[in-house]
C-alpha cells in the first residue's frame, strides 16, 4: 500500500505541475501557492504513519495551535501529555483552498483509524478538517484541526482527489502609508487650531485599521448567522451567509456541499442557538479567516441546552460580504 500510495503522490504532482505551466500568472503563483498546503497536509500524514500520531502532531502544530477535545484545547499540551498511540492514523486531502497573501488556508479530507493487527479490531472513518498558517519563514502550521467519523467512504485513501476551492487573487501593494491624522500638535494652541501627522505611539497604520475592520465583518457575519437562525431559521440563515459550495461538516454523516444538499440536515436542530466565540483568525489580505469556539443548543424551550463545538471558515470575494465557506461542528459527547 506504501508504495502505491507514493506513485500515486507522484502521478498527482506531475498532474498539477503540467497543469500549472499553463495558467496566466496570478493563477500559477495562486497555484503553486497551494501545492506547497497541499504538500505540507501530505507530509503531515505521512508521518503520521512512520513515526506515530504524537510525534506528527507536535512537527505540525502552530505554538498555539488548537484541537478539540471536545471542547478546543492547545493541540501541543495535549499531545506531550499523551503516550504515542498504538494504532495508526492515515488521511488524504480531498479539499485545499487558499487565501490571496498565502499565509491561511485550509484542508479537509478523509482520514482512517487502524488499530493494531493484534487487537483484531475495525479501523475508524471519517473526515478531518484543519486550518493552516504560514510563517515567515514560508513553514505552514495547523492553528485548528477538527474531525468528524462516520461510515467508511465508497473511495479509499489512494483513490482521493484533491478539489481547489476558489482562486483568491493577489492583493496588490498597499500605497504609501504616511500616517494618521491627529488633532493638536504645536499649531493647536490659544485660539489656532490644526492638524498634524504622528508616526509615534498612537499611530495606527492604514493595514491596521483595514484588518480591524475585515475581522468587525467577519465575526458581524458570525453572530448574524445565529441570529438569523433564531429568528427566521437556518433556511433564511444560509441564504444570507453561506456560500454557493458550503461545505458541511456532522458526525455520523459523509460530507455535503452546497446548501441544498445540507439545509435538511442543519434544520433538524431547531432554532434555539447562542454563540460563544473563542478565537479568530484571518488572513493578511482579509478575504479568507476563521472562528471557532461553542454552541449552545436547545432543542425546545424547556430542554437541557447541548454544547456543540464549532470550526467555521468565511471567505469573500473582494469587498464583497462575508460567506460561510466551511462549517463543522461537534456534539460534546459524540466520538
């Protein structure tokens, strides 16, 4: 199975390089922009298999990199408190997309759980779902990993095709910045009155404020979500928030893409949900971020509230608003 799986590696990246040859320019940097994600979830589950769970984990994981357990926890100090499991964990990419800088992406996948030979025991399915940061250095990290188990898929591991998700083009240079304006300095004495510029402590760059602005969008197209769900349900919700080709994410269930595939399933839960957000992030050209953190569920006024965590990743196109491009969630008590 190892060396299928390496000439398959193989076959594939002479595919996309090929094919890489021929786009115009912002399309080939776009590209090979996402081979290199690509390459990196590769190499993550490769090694996986020939050093252990623990020891891949811990190569890949952003410092504050976050897992859910179920609740979302740092990866790493979950991992070093761990022995190195036994049974063996595999995964393939079949979805990769990436933000315009480059520096945030995200990759899902199915991935199978093998216990030891000796255990006689079934592997475990389902599909995994993380979001990757660059470095500086050009090094990509996990800043969230996620999974979802369910039945095992018609397509094995070897046979999985990887689907780009949107082309996010590059954001040109930003003009010169030359600083902020701020009221007062020596012309603003008596009965005078002007205007100055400052580059020192209260200065706050126009990409600054550019990025606070994106991320106020973002997390407003966060909360609408649910508020929406509450009030008008999650059929009006998604026609607001989602993207076309949404990818949902539930346990015991195989992926579904696009609304109509999963707005059956999403209407099952009732309307009854709060958002606790934990965390965000989101990338330096501000067309792709993300958010994670709890759900509480009530089913009925009366019933017990249910705590679901969720990984939610929003994309835009330009200035356009914000879409839920992936959506994952977890029942605390579901494996």
């Amino acid at each position: 199975m190892n060396s299928i799986r390496s000439t398959a590696r193989r076959i594939a990246a002479v595919a996309l390089a090929s094919a890489v040859v021929g786009l115009p320019g912002a399309a080939r940097a776009a590209a090979t922009s996402l081979d290199t994600l690509v390459a990196a979830e590769r190499a993550f589950s490769a090694l996986s298999v020939e050093r252990g769970m623990k020891e891949a984990f811990l190569a890949n994981l952003a410092a504050d990199g976050v897992v859910f357990r179920p609740a979302p926890v740092n990866g790493k100090q979950v991992w070093r408190a761990r022995a190195n499991p036994a049974a063996t964990l595999v995964w393939a990419p079949d979805y990769a997309e990436i933000s315009g800088a480059a520096d945030l992406g995200v990759t899902s996948g199915p991935w199978e759980f093998r216990p030891p030979p000796e255990r006689n025991q079934p592997a475990a399915h389902g599909h995994f779902i993380s979001v990757w940061r660059r470095t500086k250095d050009g090094i990509w990290q996990v800043a969230a990993d996620m999974g979802i188990g369910h039945e095992k898929p018609a397509t094995g591991l070897d046979a999985v095709e990887l689907i780009a998700g949107p082309v996010h083009p590059k954001l040109p240079p930003p003009p010169p910045d030359f600083g902020s304006p701020i009221l007062g300095g020596p012309l603003f004495s008596g009965n005078s009155f002007g205007m100055g510029f400052a580059t020192g402590p209260g200065y706050i760059s126009i990409e600054d404020r550019r990025m606070a602005r994106a991320i106020t969008g973002m997390m407003t197209a966060e909360r609408s979500l649910v508020f929406v769900t509450r009030n008008h349900g999650i059929e009006q919700a998604y026609a607001e928030h989602a993207a076309h080709d949404v990818r949902v994410y539930r346990n015991e269930m195989l992926p579904m893409v696009g609304t109509g595939a999963s707005l059956a399933v999403l209407a099952r839960r009732g309307r009854r949900v709060e958002i606790a957000p934990h965390r965000h992030g989101m990338s330096a050209s501000r067309d792709l971020g993300y958010s994670y953190g709890l759900l509480i569920v009530r089913r009925s006024p009366s019933a017990r509230p249910d705590t679901v965590s969720y990984l939610h990743v929003w994309r835009r196109d330009g200035a356009g608003p914000w879409k839920l491009a992936l959506d994952v969630e977890n029942e605390f008590g579901t494996r």
